[in-house]
C-alpha cells in the first residue's frame, strides 16, 4: 500500500464524517476510495479527496440532496448548488406562510366559516394540468394560470381544482371559462363558503366546509373548486376572495 494513502478510520476523522458515511456515500458512487483491500475490502484514500469529502459532509449538513451533490463533484459546476438553493428558499417562504397561518390561528382560533348551499352550472372551460406534491401546490397553480392566461384579454374567470383527498403525488388543475373549451366543469350541488384573505389561508376555508359536510352528515365529493374573484396582482392579500366550492355527493 503506498504510504499515500488513509485508512479510512484516519480519513473519516480528517473529514469530520464517520466510516459508516464514506462506506455509505462509496456504495452510492457518490466518494469511491482510492484502494479497496481485495483480501479484506478494507478502504483506503488519498488525502486530496478530503476537499471532496469535506464538500459533501458540508452539504449534507444544508440538507443538499445526494443527486446535486453528485453533480457538485463531477462537472465542478454551480448549477446544481443553485438549484438546491431555490428549493431551500421555496421551502423557507413556504414556512414562513405555514408560521403566519399558525399565529393567526393562535390569535383568532379556528374561524367561524359561514357556508350555504348553492346550485352550480355546468361550464365549458380549458385546463392546464401541473403534477405537484403538497408542499408545491402554490408554484404548480401558478405555472397552470400562467399558461392559461397567454393571449388572453379581459377578466378571466379562473377556478382551481385541487383533490380531495391529499396523496403524496397528485395534479393541480387549473380552468378558464372558454366557450371554445374541450372540458366541462359539470354543475350541481355545491357547499359553497367565501374566502378573504391571502391564497395561502384558503386551507381554512376548505377546513371550515369540510367540518360543516361532519355537522350535516353530508358526503363531499372532490375535486376542491377554488374560484379565484380578484386579480392578485391589483389586490391587497388580505383584500382577495375566493369562492370555495366541496360538491356534495348525496343530494341530486
């Protein structure tokens, strides 16, 4: 063996990482050593692997993912790292979001949420069609209105449709009233409460209708119809409405 090279007992304490992570991140390919002991796989590295180690134990710590860190190390490029950060910034504004929601509810309690029953026409509608999981349902929702709104002039009238029951993987669906439209958004029976307030709090709403269908024994069926009232970029947060819509599934 050259006297290049570390055990990796005397490695893992050079890099501040412990043998059972280097024998973790070499069976992932992520650090190979630099000499495997054939009679007893022992490994062995060369010292100037430590700037990599050292890379992916810091990493790890800002909860970087193991596939970006593995293209950190073989291009030497910063894209990756970019787009570790963008993930780490949405989830820090998600939150911050979930921490306002939370000190309202500790400020005001659960609200009160006055729900009626309506009667809803069927609609003609394009949709767009994002898949998302529930910490990505804001940007999904965006990305489907803004390619509804293309070319489009006036004031839409927007609904989102989001499941009902939440998995950890589902599609956001986002219409727009068109009497060109290939979907029908079909009519009926609705529990029908308004939102006021910021995008972000609607879940309380939703909540609110869904205890009521609990009160009245009633059965919802999904999707969750958000018809969104105001134009957000003309509107205060607290200003905005949206018509929050459950069908119920038992009455015809």
């Amino acid at each position: 063996m050259s006297n290049d090279l570390l055990p990796i007992g005397r490695f893992a304490r050079l890099c501040r990482l412990s043998v059972k992570q280097l024998r973790h991140y070499d069976d992932l390919g992520l650090l190979a050593p630099a000499r495997v002991d054939p009679s007893s796989g022992y490994r062995y590295y060369r010292p100037d692997q430590a700037r990599d180690a050292l890379m992916v134990g810091m990493l790890r710590e800002l909860d970087v993912p193991l596939s970006a860190i593995a293209r950190v190390l073989a291009d030497r490029g910063t894209d990756a790292l970019r787009e570790a950060r963008d993930r780490l910034e949405a989830d820090v504004a998600r939150r911050r979001r979930a921490l306002r929601l939370l000190d309202r509810v500790l400020d005001e309690g659960l609200p009160e949420t006055k729900v009626s029953v309506v009667e809803e026409p069927a609609k003609r509608v394009r949709t767009a069609r994002e898949p998302a999981t529930p910490t990505t349902i804001a940007a999904a929702t965006g990305a489907c209105v803004a390619r509804l709104l293309q070319n489009v002039e006036g004031e839409p009238k927007l609904t989102g449709l989001f499941p009902l029951d939440m998995a950890d993987e589902f599609e956001v669906r986002v219409a727009i009233e068109s009497e060109a439209g290939a979907d029908v958004l079909p009519g009926g029976p609705f529990a029908h409460a308004l939102h006021v307030g910021p995008y972000e709090e609607i879940a309380l709403t939703v909540h609110g209708v869904l205890a009521w269908f609990g009160d009245h024994g009633h059965a919802p069926g999904g999707p969750v119809r958000e018809v969104y009232l105001n134009d957000p970029g003309r509107t205060p947060p607290e200003h905005l409405e949206t018509r929050v819509l459950i069908r119920l599934e038992d009455v015809r």
